[in-house]
C-alpha cells in the first residue's frame, strides 16, 4: 500500500531499551481479529503500555509524558516472532515513522518497509549513545534523513544500509504489486511452464 | 562457469523460481503453493479489491481457519463476534474470488501447516509462503517455504510472484545418536538455545547430518517448524526415501507414473558435493537432552536438569536488563533450577508438536496412568485428520483415562487468539513454539518442551525428567 513519500524526518524519540521486542508484544494476538489496516495503534504494546485493569502503566515509555516524536528507538532485535504485519501497522497508526535498533528481524523489516514505517539499522554502540542521550535530555532532536543515509543527533552521526529498491519505494510511495504486476506477461509463461 | 559451481539445495530451488532478476532489484520469486488464513488474509483481499484484480492462480492457493476458531463445539457458530467475523469473512473471500477453503466442518480442516503436508500438497523442491511465520514448517520436505507480511500476501494472491533478496545460507549438521527421551524438539530447543533468538536471522538454514536423517517426517517438521524461532528466514531438510515414502498415496500428491517421475526430479535436489555455505555449525547429537525454556524467548533454554544461567554468567553486560525482565516476568530466579516447580496447565498442540506421532508419543507414556490433581491438560490436535486418526486408534480413550481434555483442531493456546488461554501468573508446559510474555494469554507464564516432557510434567504436576520415567 504506497503511503507518504518519505526523505527526511527530524523528530524527538521515545526510547525502549529492550532487547528481543517480539511481535506480540508490539500488538497482542488478541488483537488481530480486525479485518482493516486502521485502528491497531489503540494497543500497541498493550500489555507494556497498561495494567490489568486498562490504567496506563506510568514507568512505560509511552506513557511518560516526557518522551514523544515519531521516531522509536529500541534494543536489538526487534520485531522477532511471528509475522503479523499488524505490528508494522500498529507502530504506523500510533505516529511512528522510524524505528531504530542495531538488529531487526527479517520478516518485521519487510513489514516495516512495506508500510513507510523506516527501520534504521545502527551500531550497538550508537545505539547506546542515542537511548542514553533521550534518556537524559528526553527533547534531544533525531534526524534521519533517507536520501544520504544519515541518522544524527547532538552532533554524533551515523550511515545507515538500505537497499536501493526499497529506498526508492520510500521516497516515491511506490509499492511492490506495482512492480511485480508490470512482469504479469513473464510471470504468466512462468506459471504454465511449472 | 558459474553453472559449474556445486549449488546447495536452497540455491538451486530458489534460482529455478526466479521469474526475473534486475540489477538493484530483489528477485521477483515465484511462489508454487500459498496458503492462507483467517487472521493475515482479509486485507490482502481488500487490496485485490480496490485495484480491481482477481487471485493470479487460485489452484496455486489453499485456504483454512486455525488461528482463531474455538476447540469446542465447532458444530455451533462462533461465539465471540470479532472471531466468527474473521472467519466469516475468509469464507466470503474465498467465494468471492474461487479459493478453496478448508472451513471447520471440512474433514481437511485444521493448522495450515499440519493440513498441507498431510494432503500431499507440499512437496520438495517447491516455493512455498503462508502469512504465518511457521511456514518454515514445510521446509522439512525439501522445500523452500517461509513465512510473509499481509502486504506480501497480497503481492502473492495478485502476482503468484514475491519480491525478496536471496538470504545467506546456514548449514546446521547434527550427528551421533540421541539419547533416551530425546525427541526432535529437544534438538531444536537446543540448537535455539546454542546460537540465541536471533542467531540465525538473514539465513536460510538447512539441517543435515545423520542424526537429522533417521528422523521421522513429522519429526523433521518439528525442528524446520522452530527456524523462525532462531530468526531464520526458514529451515530444510533434503528430501530422502523417508519423504518419498510420507508423500506416496496422499491425496493431492502426484499419483502413478507421476509420482515415479517426481521422485526422479525430487532426488536431484540435494546438495551438491563441495556447495559452499556462509555459515556451518555442527552438533553432537549425544550432548543434547531432554529441553526446557526458562525465559521469554525461545532461546532462553537449557537442559531441564541445568539451572538457569545468573546475571553475572550472561556474556553481554547489554543483555542482563532485559535478562532480569525476563526472569521477572516468569517470577523465576537466577541461578535456580526448574526440576519440580509445580505447573498449572499443559498444553499439547500448535504446528510444532500436534500431529499424529506427538499424540502418540503423549499417549505412550501416559497410558494407564491419571494427570496431576493441580493440572488442567488440554491436548489440540493439529488437524481433523489427526483427530479421527487418533479416535480410530483409541488415544482418545488413553486421553480421558488420565483426565485430559482432547479437543478439535485449531491453534488454541499457542497463541491464545480464541478462548483457550492460560490464566494471567500460571505456569503452562506447552509443546508449542513461543514463550513470549503473554503469548499463552495475558500474564502467562510458558516453559517450551517436548510432548514427551509435557506429558509427564501432566502427571507428576511439576516440571520433570522424562528420563525418570521411560
């Protein structure tokens, strides 16, 4: 689904240092009987996000009113487990545009990717440096900025990989049934010749 | 030259299925068998839709409902609105643009990746995708299967194509005889548990060795089931006489002469000799033991007769905090052991570890025997040819003798997506594939084992060696 052109973005973050974010924790099962893209944002991290009794939980980083902005910066591997795209879809309709982390697991990438949600791949050790930072100065601006590869804060920078099919799709809007379905001839004579 | 270089099996599946390569692009993959469910499907549908196309190639695509359908009274209509809503919308689609579904009430109905290997429609040296990341499960035939976003859904059901980079290859080596009460669970959990939950994440992994090989089909499913566990883009195993012998006669297989010439192409793909691969890790099969997890990542695992590793044992000094979350949300301890902390539920089923050979496997060590006073054990049969096949043997009877409860097919607890859930703070021994915090249910607390563990975890209530009692 092409959604906005994306090139650069400055932005306060929200950090969540924890490693192994999976997928259900992102958006529960419980919560995938919807049958649209809109609304998961409601309950992303749910279970972190509020107790028992639906009173937000007043520790979590989403909660606190000091952090905000459209950038989510979170411990390695992010996004493993299970393969609902709601995930990526529950962190887009929340307001988030980035996630950073120094891992991410494949299938949460292409999710990601494939809802102009950006995952921004960094150096454990910037990645230490940038939740430090918000953790201590929680209004210290982000960018990332997609044409040159490039995320910064509070003077340190760091290049970040993307590969160049899907930087274009980014800044386009483009999506992938676009492309594939330009090859409909060649995959036709593909499909009878198997 | 380059069509000289020995290829592994992953290599050479995946090159014969590239539509087209461009420079800059990813290769557009096609994709020869997709499977498709309730939870991941309905806005892929839309999207198909709103652009006005109908599915590229509906005998290349076959539906179900497992995720969220109840495990009692499947006769009746769904009663949670949002669940009968989901499935009532699959079977709408599913009119709409000709798939066909296995519905409940179908006797084919049951978990997607139990269903098709046991119809015969996965077969080695197919692409395969499912919006499900158990999809690897089909690997253990020779098979390149994975699983993918509802947007990639969507590209498939429009295009029988996905787009994807080719991952790195991992071959995983296991060989040496396993130990008493070690089952292929065991193995997984604890390759899972060597390389953590993201140790192999951007590989495409093959298990070989000739621990791998004496491995039953439905053993071998099991341990590609669980690559996505260790973040593996999937897992295979080459086909062997032992697949050939699985695959003959089932229905939607090729039958006769057809078969015969299959299996001539089907033994054409394993490894070339000298294939080279971006990473091999070989095990002993005689140091693996009966698994258990402790924590909230499948990786999280240790020998169920270890005790959990202490803070100051962890390698990275960025790992104690989450490690310490971890231990907390299972109200465990560092550095204590799990043998005899008493569980609440076991729950037996999900596509890891519900076919007909995990029920047996259960019903083996359980006969004559009656589950713990403390203990609610639900046992879920991965499908409804499971189920009548376990009737038809009488493991029901063995079931409600020790007071189990064998239910209808679906992926229940696994998940907890429909009503089977564990309570928030109980303790639930689960043949399953996830321990993540509320996984199970909210709150709830899972320790991953073997159906051989969690049956007689069921009937001693505590966490146990299964050792101790064959």
């Amino acid at each position: 689904m092409s959604k906005d052109n994306f090139t650069i973005l400055k932005s306060t973050a929200v950090p969540l240092p924890v490693e192994n974010i999976d997928t259900d924790q992102i958006i529960p099962a419980r919560f995938l009987k919807a049958t649209t893209r809109e609304g998961f944002g409601d309950n992303l991290f749910c279970d972190w996000r509020f107790d028992g009794n639906n009173n937000p939980i007043k520790e979590f980083a989403l909660n606190n009113a000091a952090y905000s902005g459209k950038i989510l910066v979170a411990g390695k591997n992010f996004g493993c487990g299970s393969s609902r795209e709601h995930a990526a879809w529950a962190i887009y309709d929340y307001g988030f545009r980035v996630v950073v982390s120094s891992f991410f697991a494949d299938i949460f990438k292409n999710n990601a990717l494939n809802n102009a949600v950006l995952p921004v791949v960094v150096s454990d050790k910037f990645l230490q440096s940038l939740l430090s930072s918000i953790q201590q100065k929680p209004k210290t601006e982000v960018t990332v900025d997609l044409l040159n590869q490039q995320i910064s804060f509070d003077g340190q920078a760091e290049q970040f990989e993307i590969n160049a099919y899907k930087k274009e799709c980014l800044i386009n809007g483009y999506d992938d049934i676009d492309y594939l379905l330009s090859l409909n001839k060649e995959i036709r004579e593909f499909d009878l010749a198997h | 030259m380059s069509e000289q270089k020995p290829k592994t099996i992953f290599e050479k599946i995946w090159d014969a299925h590239v539509v087209k390569r461009a420079e800059g692009y990813p290769d557009a993959l096609f994709i020869d068998r997709h499977y498709i469910h309730e939870v991941t499907s309905p806005q892929a549908f839309d999207g198909l839709r709103k652009r006005g196309i109908k599915v590229f190639n509906v005998n290349r695509t076959t539906a179900t409902a497992d995720h969220n359908v109840p495990t009692k009274d499947q006769h009746l209509p769904i009663k949670e609105a949002l669940s009968r809503h989901q499935v009532e919308t699959l079977r709408k689609n599913c009119k709409e643009f000709g798939v066909e579904l296995y519905d409940l009430g179908h006797p084919f109905q049951g978990i997607v990746h139990i269903i098709g290997p046991e119809l015969g429609l996965t077969q080695p040296g197919m692409t395969m995708v499912c919006g499900d990341s158990h999809t690897s499960t089909h690997g253990a035939f020779g098979s390149v299967a994975f699983g993918i976003g509802t947007s990639e859904v969507e590209q498939v059901l429009a295009t029988q194509c996905i787009l994807q980079y080719k991952p790195k290859t991992m071959k995983i080596e296991i060989n040496g005889k396993l130990g008493k009460g070690v089952v292929s669970k065991d193995i997984i959990l604890y390759i899972i548990s060597k390389i953590s939950a993201s140790g192999a994440t951007g590989f495409f992994v093959e298990y070989t060795g000739d621990a791998i090989r004496s491995l039953s089909m439905e053993a071998r499913m099991t341990i590609c089931n669980m690559s996505i566990e260790m973040g593996a883009r999937g897992g295979l195993i080459a086909p062997d006489e032992t697949t050939f012998n699985y695959i003959k006669g089932r229905r939607f297989a090729p039958q006769g002469e057809a078969f015969d010439k299959a299996v001539a192409k089907w033994k054409q793909l394993p490894s070339d000799a000298g294939a080279a691969y971006d990473v091999v890790l070989k095990y002993d099969a005689a140091d693996i033991e009966p698994m258990i997890t402790y924590g909230t990542n499948p990786g999280m695992g240790m020998k169920v007769t270890d005790r959990i590793p202490t803070v100051e044992e962890l390698k990275e000094l960025s790992e104690q905090a989450s490690f310490k979350k971890s231990l907390d949300y299972m109200g465990l301890e560092p550095g204590s052991p799990l043998m005899g902390k008493a569980v609440d539920y076991v729950f037996i089923g999900s596509c890891t570890n519900a076919r007909i050979e995990d029920l047996r496997l259960v019903a083996s060590i359980v006969k004559g025997k009656k589950k713990a006073d403390n203990v609610e054990v639900w046992v879920i049969p991965g499908s409804k040819q499971v189920e009548e096949q376990a009737l038809k043997e009488g493991l029901n009877k063995v079931f409600e003798d020790a007071g189990f409860e064998l239910r209808s097919p679906g992926c229940s607890a696994c998940l907890g997506m429909n009503e089977d859930k564990v309570p928030p703070g109980k303790y639930c021994i689960s043949t399953s594939n996830r321990n993540f915090e509320g996984r199970q249910g909210p709150k709830s607390r899972t320790f991953l084992a073997s159906p051989l563990s969690a049956a007689v975890a069921a009937i001693t209530g505590k966490v146990t060696d299964v050792r101790e009692f064959i």
